[in-house]
C-alpha cells in the first residue's frame, strides 16, 4: 500500500510494503539559496551531533536513512528515503518531540525547506498491489 503526504511543494510517498521495515521517500524543493547550508545541515548531523542523530533515529524506529541533493540551473531539490517501521506514525513523533534535537531538526526543515511538520497530513491516493496468483 501506499500513502502519500503533501507539506507545501514537497511530496512524502510512504510505501507500506510487507517485510521488516517500510520506506518514506520525501522530495522536496531546498529554498533559493539555501543548498549549501542543506549540505552543512547533514554535515552537521553526521558529525556534530551526530550522538543526538542516531539516538532520535532509535527513539523514532528508524533503521536507514539517506539524503541526496539534486541541483538544476533552476533549483535544488532534497531527495530523502527514511526506512522505519511505523512510518505512518514518524512524521507525527517527530512534529510534535519536545526533545532538543527533533526541535531543531525541525527548525532547520523550516529554514532551508520551508517544511513545518506539523502541518503535514496523509492522503492515500492510490492503493494498488499486484493480484496473488
């Protein structure tokens, strides 16, 4: 099954596929400008903080995540796959944590995205599967 999610222009597709985990792939515009500080954002949380990453990971469910930019003469867009296990619940644990890192994980989607969590919503749109034979 799978589910979407709108945030202003970004798309969220949560694939609810059978198996151990299921997959988020987030695209999203990065706003004008702001590619650079995107790429010192995941620097930051791979090096940094990267204690507080991987412990919201834990706590979230998240078993594998990765981040791409993709760059035109036009614009930059975000490329992101989250694998969790209760993907439908993540976004909501992390809109609403109180914890210091989740708050600014948060602040900075704002800022170089213009993503505020807590305004993202499911739409499931299509549900298709292959027929069992």
């Amino acid at each position: 099954m799978q589910k979407q999610m709108a945030a202003s222009n970004s798309q969220i597709l949560i694939n609810l596929a059978a198996g151990p985990a299921s997959t988020i792939a987030l695209i999203s515009p990065i706003l004008p400008g702001k590619a650079e500080a995107w790429r010192r954002f995941g620097q930051e949380m791979m090096e940094a903080r990267r204690a507080e990453y991987e412990e919201s990971r834990r706590r979230l469910g998240i078993t594998g995540e990765q981040a791409w930019i993709a760059e035109t003469l036009h614009a930059a867009v975000a490329i992101i796959t989250i694998e969790a296990h209760q993907p439908e619940q993540l976004i909501t644990q992390l809109a609403t944590s109180d914890l210091p890192f989740d708050r600014w994980f948060r602040e900075q989607l704002l800022t170089l995205q213009g993503i505020d969590l807590t305004k993202v919503y499911l739409d499931l749109v299509l549900d298709w599967r292959k027929p069992e034979v």
